[in-house]
C-alpha cells in the first residue's frame, strides 16, 4: 500500500471524527439543561404550607400546649350510683326507675356553666372551676304524665339554714305538668320562689325520697365539671385539626 492512501485515509478519519465531536457535545450540554436541580426547600417554607396562615401556626402551637396541661389536670368523673347517663355533647340525660313503676330523668347542658366554687378574693390561688348548671327533673308515671322541676345550683351566700341543720345546696325555680314529651309554652309553669313555703318543702321532700338528694346533686356538680372539662378538651382538639387543613 503506498503511504498517500494510508495519509489519504488518516485524513478521512481525523475530519469524521472533528466533525462530529461538536454534535456530542451539544448533545450532552443540552442534556444537563434538561434535567435541571430542583430547588432547595427550606424548612420554614415547609412549615408555612403546612398552616393556611402565620396566625394559624401560632394558635396551633399554643393548642398543642393547653391540651398537655388539661390533660394533666383532667378529673376522672364520679360515679352517680343507679344512674344510666346518655351523653351527646354537652347534653346529658340520667335516668333512673323510681317508685311504683316511675321513670325519673335528669337533663341538663353543660355548655357556659363553669364558674368558680368560691368568691376569688384575689389572694393566693384561684378558686376551683366547677360546671353547675341548670338541670330538669321529671318524674313520669306510667301513663306519661309527667312532673317536671326546673333546678339550679345556690351560691354559698343564698344557701340557708333548716331547722334540722342541713343546707339545701339547690333550689326548685320553676314547676310544670305534661303529657309524655307534649311539653311546650302552652304548658302553665309557677316560679319557685312564689310558691307557698310548706308547698316548696313538700316539693323538696318529694324529690329527695326519690334520690334528688343534697349529696347527688353535689356529686352531679363533680360530674359535670369532669364532663365539660372532657367536651373543652376535644374542642381544643377538633379546632388544632382545623388549623392544619
């Protein structure tokens, strides 16, 4: 072979390959501009979406916080002896069989009934919260005529003294009649406190025998503040929920 095919075809090679080389470069630059890096995300953007607004985040770290320290203080609720409960939010219904064949039922809501046990004067710790509220009592025959009382909790400053020593800690402030759950604005209603007082008496005694005593309506108050302090502490949980959606 002579040397002038051998440069001839040397030559052909080296502008084969100069020819192409441009093309794989373009090819491998276009290739890094396609797959670009993604973005670094910071954790504060990451904490940002995770609330719809700053004001959001700041209410659901403070949630997390009186959740803990409710549920450090929670009390367990007492037993109410020969009382079924049914409970439906801050409504509750006790029932209990009484006498010759009698239904006696207890309703009350606990919602806006927190209030402090004793005056705060102001020195040392805070009085204790307790939920007493308002609270119905019928009593229904079997034949579904019902009497029904409208009670509330005395202050300490209204309690007063019986002849016998004891201290009503609750007072009758409304009496009506119905029939089953025919009960409606129809129905005439006398106010407590025009009663007759023998009358009232009567009325007191007639509940007692029937377990509406001092002490139940005194453990009803322990109850309900273990219950109301249940329904807060999932409202703080339902509405911690919310400021994360």
């Amino acid at each position: 072979m002579s040397r002038s095919r051998v440069t001839s075809g040397l030559s052909k090679v080296l502008q084969s390959s100069r020819s192409t080389a441009p093309s794989l470069t373009s090819r491998c630059i276009s290739s890094l501009r396609v797959h670009n890096p993604a973005p670094l995300v910071s954790a504060a953007n990451i904490q940002a979406r995770s609330f719809a607004t700053k004001g959001d985040g700041e209410i659901a770290k403070f949630l997390a916080e009186e959740i803990a320290s409710e549920k450090s203080n929670q009390k367990s609720m007492p037993r109410l002896d020969g009382w079924e409960s049914k409970l439906e939010g801050a409504e509750v219904t006790l029932t209990k069989a009484g006498p010759g064949g009698e239904k006696l039922i207890v309703s009350l809501n606990v919602n806006h009934t927190v209030d402090s046990a004793e005056p705060d004067d102001g020195q040392g710790e805070a009085p204790e919260m307790l939920s007493r509220p308002n609270f119905e009592v019928d009593i229904v025959k079997p034949n579904g005529r019902t009497l029904s009382f409208t009670c509330s909790y005395l202050h300490p400053d209204e309690m007063s003294q019986d002849p016998e020593g004891q201290e009503d800690i609750f007072a009758i402030d409304e009496v009506t009649m119905f029939d089953g759950e025919k009960i409606s604005d129809k129905n005439y209603a006398v106010a407590g406190d025009i009663l007759d007082g023998y009358l009232y008496d009567l009325f007191m005694t007639m509940l007692d025998e029937r377990g509406v005593t001092n002490d139940f309506v005194d453990k009803l108050a322990d109850w309900c503040t273990a219950h109301e302090q249940a329904q807060y502490i999932n409202l703080l949980q339902e509405v911690e929920k919310f400021t994360k959606m």
